[in-house]
C-alpha cells in the first residue's frame, strides 16, 4: 500500500507521465556528458524556504512544477516563469520522479 503523505506526489507523477512521452522525460548518455546538472537534483534545507524540496541550486520549489505540469501548463510556460531550472534539470527530476514511483508501486505490489 502506498503510503497516505506519498500519494499527492503519485498523483502528480501520473499526470505528469500523461502529458509527457518517455522519451521526452530520459536524460540521454550524451545529455549527461553535455551537461552538468547538479547532484542531487532536489535538494530540502531546513534553512531554505522551511525545508521545501527545490531544484538544487535555486529557490523553486519542485511541488511548484507539479503545480503547473498539474494545472495544465507546458513545460515551456514553466521554463519561462523560471528560468534558474534549466530544461535539462526539469526533465531530469521528472525522470527521477518517474523512477520512484515506479519503484514505489513494484515495492507495494511485490509487499501484497
């Protein structure tokens, strides 16, 4: 069973992987050489806006991308709105995002 406090995140999670492809999400061998996003991706500092899980390296609350991806805006709109979260740094925190929930389902699943 899932755990009541994760399952607003699942949600988002489903959403998210409704609108965008797999292969829009994947963070590519070559993009990872290319680029250098920050490890780790999200990061929750009790001096930093109470502890709100943000991008790293910036002050955007990653429950604000759910929030937009969520209400229907593109990943476009989002990007513009914030543009200390670069392209790669979102994609890579949804695929991040992806790989625990789905883990998180193989784990309940296999706990039934």
């Amino acid at each position: 069973m899932i755990s009541p406090g994760w399952q607003g995140f699942f949600i988002n999670l489903l959403l998210i992987s409704a609108v965008f492809p797999y292969d829009m999400l994947k963070v590519t061998s070559s993009l990872e050489r290319n680029m250098s996003l920050p490890e780790p991706l999200i990061i929750s500092d009790p001096r930093r806006l109470g502890g709100t899980p943000v991008f790293a390296g910036t002050r955007v609350p990653v429950q604000t991308f759910f929030e937009y991806i969520e209400g229907g805006d593109t990943l476009e709109v989002f990007l513009d709105h914030f543009p200390d979260v670069s392209r790669e740094h979102a994609k890579a925190v949804l695929a991040l995002s992806r790989s625990a929930l789905l883990a998180e389902i193989t784990h309940a699943a296999a706990a039934a």
